[in-house]
C-alpha cells in the first residue's frame, strides 16, 4: 500500500536524481539518453506528486 510517507521519500529521492542528471547534461549538444533520463524521472515526479495531492485530499475529506 502506498503511504504518504513513502511517496514523499522517493520524492525527495527524485529530487536528487533529478539535480543529478541535470548537472549530466552538457550546456550544447545534449545526448538523448541523458535526456531520456531526465524525462523519465521528471514523469515519475510529476505522478508521484499527483498522487500524494490525491492522497491529501482523501484524508481531509474523511475528517
């Protein structure tokens, strides 16, 4: 079961990924894999940030 504790950790952790992978990418000629890369975690952010809203808004309905 997803909880909001676990979702806001692997948030900060693609937090991290994320300022990581940023600072792989070169300022001219960016690789695609990188890119990918980049794109694939700003996905799964973006998914988990909607769901913990989701989640929030679950609790404060049920109060």
């Amino acid at each position: 079961m997803e909880t909001l504790a676990k979702l806001k950790k692997r948030i900060i952790q693609l937090e991290l990924e994320i300022q990581e992978t940023k600072k792989r990418l070169p300022a001219h000629s960016v690789k695609p894999p990188v890119m990918m890369d980049l794109l694939e975690l700003e996905d799964e952010y973006d998914r988990l940030m909607k769901r913990v809203s989701e989640l929030q808004g679950s609790e404060s309905d049920s109060l």
